[in-house]
C-alpha cells in the first residue's frame, strides 16, 4: 500500500495485486463511517491488478483511520462468514 495526498483528510491510498472484489467491498465498509465525505476507487489499467483508493473525510479525522477501521470490519466480516459456512457443513455433515 502507497498512500499519496497533501492533505491527512483526503488520501488515495495505492493498493497492489487487488481488484474489484477488494475495492467494492471496501468502499462499502468505508462509507459506513459517517466520518467520510468521499470513498471510491478505480483499477488503473485493465492489464494492472493495482487500485486507487481514495477516501475524504469530513473534519480532523486523518483518512487512515477509516482506512484501517474498513479493513478490520471487512476482515471481521470475512471470518463471520466463514465460521457460519464451517459451522453450517459440520451440521450437513453430521446428518449424513
């Protein structure tokens, strides 16, 4: 990750060998905040797997912060659906 921006407040953050499916659902996580004014990104080049991520927040909140905090509720996420689909075929399985 490479974060360029004069400003603490609105950053775009470089994010290497990720796509779509990192860059959607991280700017969903983002957006939640009500901190944040602005969150998108964009893949550079169909040919590059690199995103720019940008985020803007509204007042003294340095963009990291909701960075960080979207990148650790998306993990949480993550691992919530992972253990309800390990759970779920422990289950399946235990029927048979």
């Amino acid at each position: 990750v490479q974060a360029d921006g004069t400003d603490g407040n609105c950053v775009t953050f470089v994010l290497h060998d990720e796509d779509h499916t990192l860059g959607n659902s991280l700017r969903y996580m983002v957006m939640k905040n009500p901190d944040v004014e602005f969150c998108g990104y964009c893949i550079t080049h169909p040919s590059e797997s690199k995103i720019n991520f940008r985020i803007q927040t509204r007042g003294t909140l340095p963009a990291v912060e909701p960075f960080r905090k979207g990148l650790n509720d998306l993990m949480g996420v993550c691992q919530h659906v992972l253990n309800t689909f390990e759970r779920s075929m422990k289950e399946y399985r235990a029927q048979r």
